[in-house]
C-alpha cells in the first residue's frame, strides 16, 4: 500500500510503499477513503507531542471501509462483539483515542481519555495517511448518512474535540472562540443551533477568516488582542498560543470559563490576578472519549454541521500541512489515497 511516513522530528514526510497490514482478533482491516489534517499533526511534527516508535504513519481523522475482521482469539472484552457490529464495506470513523485499557480508575469512571496507558491514532498506532489501516473496533464510529468521505473527516477530530470543549462551557449563550481553523467552523454551527451567540478571534488583519466567520453566524468577528463589544460567557481557546489565555480571561464576564482546547500550547505568560479573580476558571480538554463521539455523531446531521474541505492527494501531505500551518485555507484540509 502506499503510505506517507514520519521519520523523525523537522523531517519532511516520505512517501513509501509498505506491506498491508493485517488485522488482529478484535480489529478491522480499513480501506481509506479520506484522512483529516490536523493540528495536532504539526505538533508531531514538530515534536511538541513526542512520537516513541519511528517510522509512523500520521493520521487520526480517517473515514474508511471495512474490509476484513481480525480472527483468532487473544481480543480485548468487547472487542469482538465491536468487530461483529461492522459488515465489510460498512463505513466508519476512527479518531484520536485508539485504545484504552478499560481497569484504570480513568476508564472505570468514564474518564477514558485520561487512561495512563492510552494508544492515540497516528502518534502510537499508524493512523490514516495510507491506503489502508488497521483499528480496535471498539473505538470506531459508524458514520451518518449525508456526509461524503471527506467532508465526514473533520467531524473526528475537529468536530469532536469542539464538541467536549463546548461542553466544558456549561450553558454559556455568548462565546469567543480563539483561532478559526478546522474546529471553530464546526462548533460555529453547533452554537448558532443551540441558540448561543458566537464571537470570532482571529490573527490581526485577517480579514479573510474574521469574514468566513461571519458567514457561518458569527455575531462578531475581529483580531485576538481587540476587546469583544460585551462581556462572554466563555472562550474557547483552540490556537496553540499561551498568550491567548489572558486576553480572554480578560474578555469573558465573571464566573466565566475559559477552555484550552488543544493538545499543545505555547507558555502562557504571567498575568494579574485581578484577571482570574470574580470565580473565572481556565481548564484544558484532553483527547476525548467514545461516549463524545457517539453523541457529537448523533448531533451533527440534526445540525446540520457542513465541514469546509479543501482536498489533497495523499502524496501532497507535506504541502497540506506547509498550508495548515502557514493558513492558506479555510475550515479544514483532508486527505484523500
């Protein structure tokens, strides 16, 4: 199958031919029929979020059919019966989180995105970048109806990590989403069907962006350091800049939350207490959990959520990342073999 590697840290991708691989008692042999770009990518990349085990293919937002079923004994509780749910040429999803253990005091109380041992899609388990994969069962999706390949990719990672953090904001009617990439164009939909207001911050002078934001509903729209014309219920913060946390603190009314919604970000930098002070909170979203995207995928098409895609052949990887990275595009990027 052809697939594109990641190597080590500052290296380019390399395109390469590698053997399919073969699914074990519990897993699904996938054919990749689209595999998101994210953010999260570019930290690997970058090393920011450490990859063990190199060579590794990159990938976590991947639509795919089913081909085969692992057989043999040795499966995880419920990983068969998971398996057993999906007929081959069924579509599903498979994100991030690809495996937890199921006994830690995290997975034991719902918390599975916490678990210690946890194996994430593309950092510890080859993800989408290629013509095939191989996933637990447990910890795919079935994919609604309506949505074509590429435009159901972002709604694995994007979409869902959107959807925790939105959840993280209680009931909050007004809210500043910081860095208008893949996942704010999402959830932009998911506020406006909730009935909540939404204020868009974007990199100064980025006209371009604060205009995509409006025409998705946003009620506002202008740069990361401007004050939004009212106080916010909450902000939620998705561009990888730590100096993003006081300038929303500073935006949002008291009691209001403030949530982290990457991965990786850069040191926030000190700020008065004055700003925190009134019970704000600032807290952090971590991976996410099954039980997120059964819900977010039950939501999306009552929406309905409509990803903006721009598509690149798998061999164009580098140039899609080079474009995320540098924002040559609007809403999200996706792969397709």
């Amino acid at each position: 199958m052809r697939a594109m590697l990641f190597d080590g840290v500052g290296r380019p991708l390399r395109a390469a031919q590698r053997d399919t691989p073969s699914p074990g008692p519990g897993q699904l042999l996938l054919r990749v029929r689209a595999c998101g770009i994210c953010r999260t990518d570019l930290h690997l990349l970058d090393g920011e979020v450490r990859i063990e085990h190199a060579p590794r293919i990159l990938g976590h937002q991947i639509i795919a059919t089913v081909e085969a079923h692992g057989e043999g004994d040795g499966a995880a509780p419920g990983a068969s019966e998971a398996a057993g749910a999906f007929a081959e040429g069924e579509r599903v999803g498979v994100p991030w989180l690809g495996w937890s253990c199921g006994e830690c005091r995290w997975c034991l109380s719902g918390r599975e995105n916490l678990c210690p041992r946890a194996r994430f899609t593309g950092r510890d388990i080859d993800g989408g970048m290629a013509e095939h994969a191989v996933a637990d069962a447990r910890f795919c999706f079935a994919i609604p109806g309506g949505y074509p390949d590429e435009q159901a990719a972002p709604l694995m990672c994007a979409g869902l990590i959107g959807y925790r953090a939105l959840r993280m904001c209680g009931d909050a009617r007004s809210v500043g989403l910081y860095g208008f990439g893949a996942s704010a164009h999402i959830l932009t939909q998911v506020c406006i069907a909730e009935g909540r207001e939404v204020y868009a911050f974007t990199r100064a002078g980025d006209e371009a962006t604060q205009a995509f934001a409006r025409e998705l509903g946003a009620v506002w729209a202008g740069a990361s350091q401007e004050r939004p014309p009212q106080e916010l219920d909450a902000a939620i913060i998705f561009a990888p800049d730590g100096s993003l946390v006081p300038l929303a603190l500073q935006a949002v009314a008291p009691a209001g939350v403030v949530v982290c919604g990457g991965i990786y970000m850069s040191e926030i930098p000190a700020f008065e207490y004055s700003a925190l002070w009134q019970e704000r909170i600032v807290r952090s979203v971590a991976n996410l959990t099954r039980n997120d995207g059964r819900e977010f995928l039950a939501l999306a098409p009552d929406v309905p959520v409509q990803t903006r895609v721009t598509t690149y052949a798998l061999e164009d990887a580098d140039a899609a990342l080079a474009d995320l990275r540098a924002g040559r595009f609007h809403g999200a990027a996706v792969l397709v073999p």
